[in-house]
C-alpha cells in the first residue's frame, strides 16, 4: 500500500490538473452527501429528542365539533368553550400530573427605558406551565399561583429578548411597559428569564418569549361580568398514561359535550409525525441529488483509472512477464482507486464541517421549516457513511479498469506499449 501511494503521488505530480480535478468531483460528492445525510439524522435526532420528552406525557384538551362538508367528508372544528373552573376539574384526575391554560398574544409591543420593541409571540399562561414544559430558568423564579390569583404584574422573559434588552447584565427587577391605557402605565416586573421550550413543539404550542400571568394583560376586560374562555387546556400526565388521562378529561368535563360538541384530545407525537413525513419526502428529494453526485465522482474514477491503464500498457505487461500475477495487478489498480477515494473523501468532509451549520439551517428555514434551525453542523454518523459510500463507489467503478489491466497478454501488452 505505501508502494502504491508513492506511485499515485508521482501520478499526481505528472498529471496534477486530472489528477486535482477527479479528487474534486469526490470530494463534492462526499461533501453533498455528508449534508443530505445529516440534515436527516440531526432533524431526527431533534424530533426523537421532543418525541421522548414530550411524547407520552403531553396533551392538550379541546372542545369541538364535527360538521358533513357538502359532497362528503367531515370537518372537526375547536370552540372556545373551556373555562378556568376546567383547568381546576383537570387538575383533580388521577393520572394528570399538571395542567395549565396558554393564550397566546400575538405581536405583543412594550416599552422598555423609552424604547419600543414589538415581541413576536407572547402569552398569557398559568402557575403550572413552567414545571409541565419542563423551561429551564436562567435566572430568577417562575410566578406563582399567588401571582395568578392576585394578577400581580410580573413577567419573565426569555434569554434571547432578555440577550438584546439588557446585553450584559440582569435582567431581574427591571420593567417593562406595555403602554397607557387610560389608567396609568401598565408595568410589568421581570421576575425570571428562562429558556423556551424547543421549537419543534411549534405545530403542537406556541414558543412564546414573554410570560404573563393569566388575566393580567387585559385591563380591559371585567372579570366580574364576564368569564374569559379558552380554545385549549394542556395536560402533562403520569408516564405511559397519556391516553388513560385524555379519557379522563372525556369524563371530568363531561358537561362540556352539549349540542354535538365533544370532548377531545390532541398528542405531540401527531405533530411529530406530520414533520417526521416531510422530512422523510425532503431527504428522499435531496438523496437523488446526493446519489447523482456520488455517481458522478465514481464515474469521474473509472474515467481516470481508464486513462491510467492505457498510459501504462507497457509497464503492466511488463510486470506480467516479472512474474505478477492478475491479482497483484487489479490490487495496485484498486489501491489507486482507493487513494483517489480517501484524498476525496478528506476534502469532502473538511468542506463539510465548515459549511454544514450555516448550509443546514438555510436549507430547513427555505425548503423545509424554519422552526427546524439550529440542529447542528456534520453529524459524526453522516460524516462516517458519506466517506464509506466514497470508498465503496470508487473501489466498485475501479473494478473494471483494474479486470482490463489484469487480462492484457504480457507479449501484446508490450507490444502496444
């Protein structure tokens, strides 16, 4: 092996531009493969990550009702119809562990030592949130039932808003305001800063990057007269109970089920699945590009290894008449093979690791879902199986130059040298 890396390094020195440009097309295989392949196995890993977190444990309960469309079929439709006195009847099942309201404001502007931000997603959200959705604290502490009850103006944002409101310093005990409204600024103290639940649960709960306490944002509304109500309830559930509890829920708001409305639940592992499928269809999609790629760099192989056997006529003959044996001849062809494989393959997977975070995330944010960033850079099991395709294809298409050197006569193959 090190006789034939020595003479495939004289090859290179002798023919560079050939020899260079075949190395590229591997490498430009072996770089687009290792990208296919770990957009696959990060997002996968991501989805599995949120699936075993949340995925027999979370639900989220609703009311609705089922409507005949015109022609055929049926549409299932969710009514505000939930009240805070169900999220307290939730609370009471044996196999729930928590349950929490989470009322999402949208586009929410506030104030903050003069300046006006607006927040994407906001919400309003009870006691039990913090602790079901498992948010990990940065500083400060989640508000209390207390704060709930007594719609203290508290708030907590999250490490990203708190990174560009307050950049390098805390953020705990500062204010911000969400305007006048005809009874005096309305200030909220931040009281914790925290990171928010993976993005992934998007199709399932929003990502919200300020927290209220419910009821505490609408200073308009009376609660004396008038009872808010709510789309969803969310439960977290004991381990391996999660459909055991939704019919719970069928059974504790029962009295919800009145004029062909039911009771019904809503897993994470359903959203999951509808992501797992177009992840599924754009890796297939990218794999064709992948597989062409690859072929390309083979056939880029078998064209070189070609050429070199007929420069070489004269020598193989003449290591047949020394005394080589075919065997010998087709393992230095293949060793070549391999060199050109492995250079190809470094120089894919350098490209790779420098470019797949940025490229990575372009390609979910435009092709597939945006919420799908930041998964990572090369996976280490893409990086490994992009080089083994490599090698795989460059020793398969080297075969058959290496059969052709094999069986030339000695005395003819001197000859035509």
């Amino acid at each position: 092996m090190v006789e034939t890396l020595k003479f495939t390094l004289r090859i290179l020195k002798k023919r560079p531009l050939r020899s260079l440009l075949t190395i590229l097309q591997v490498g430009l295989g072996v770089w687009i493969v290792a990208l296919i392949l770990s957009l696959n196995f990060q997002a996968a890993g991501s989805l599995e990550g949120v699936h075993s977190t949340f995925g027999e444990t979370l639900a989220k309960i609703s009311v609705s009702r089922t409507e005949e469309i015109p022609g055929g079929g049926q549409v299932v439709s969710s009514i505000s119809n939930l009240r805070y006195d169900d999220l307290v009847k939730l609370l009471q099942g044996e196999h729930i562990d928590q349950a929490f309201i989470f009322q999402e404001l949208w586009m929410q502007r506030i104030i903050v030592e003069g300046l006006t931000y607006s927040v994407q997603t906001a919400a309003e959200t009870t006691a039990h949130y913090g602790e079901a959705m498992g948010l990990e604290l940065v500083e400060g502490h989640f508000f209390t039932q207390a704060d709930e009850e007594q719609k203290n103006r508290v708030v907590l944002i999250s490490d990203v808003v708190a990174a560009q409101l307050f950049p390098g310093q805390s953020a705990l005990g500062k204010t911000i305001n969400l305007g006048d409204f005809g009874e005096g600024p309305m200030e909220f103290e931040i009281i914790g800063v925290y990171k928010p639940h993976s993005p992934l649960l998007e199709f399932f709960i929003s990502q919200a990057h300020l927290l209220f306490p419910l009821g505490t944002t609408r200073v308009w509304v009376s609660y004396d007269v008038f009872e808010p109500s709510y789309q969803y309830i969310y439960i977290k559930t004991q381990p391996g109970r999660l459909y055991e509890a939704v019919e719970e829920a069928r059974v504790l708001l029962a009295d919800r089920s009145v004029d062909d409305m039911e009771v019904n639940g809503e897993y994470v592992k359903d959203s999951n699945r509808f992501l797992s499928e177009q992840l599924r269809t754009v890796s297939l999609f990218l794999g064709a590009f992948a597989f062409i790629a690859v072929l390309v760099s083979a056939i880029g192989i078998l064209s070189i290894m070609l050429v070199s056997v007929v420069e070489r006529t004269r020598e193989i003959g003449l290591r047949q008449a020394l005394g080589a044996s075919k065997r010998s001849i087709v393992a230095q062809i293949l060793n070549e093979s391999l060199v050109f494989s492995l250079a190809g393959s470094i120089l894919g997977l350098l490209a790779a690791y420098f470019t797949s975070p940025t490229l990575l995330n372009a390609i979910l944010a435009e092709v597939f879902y945006s919420r799908l960033a930041d998964v990572g850079g090369l996976h280490p099991q893409a990086a490994l199986l992009a080089a083994v395709v490599a090698i795989a294809m460059g020793q398969l298409f080297g075969l058959y130059p290496a059969w052709q050197a094999a069986k030339l006569p000695p005395v003819e193959a001197l000859r035509e040298g």
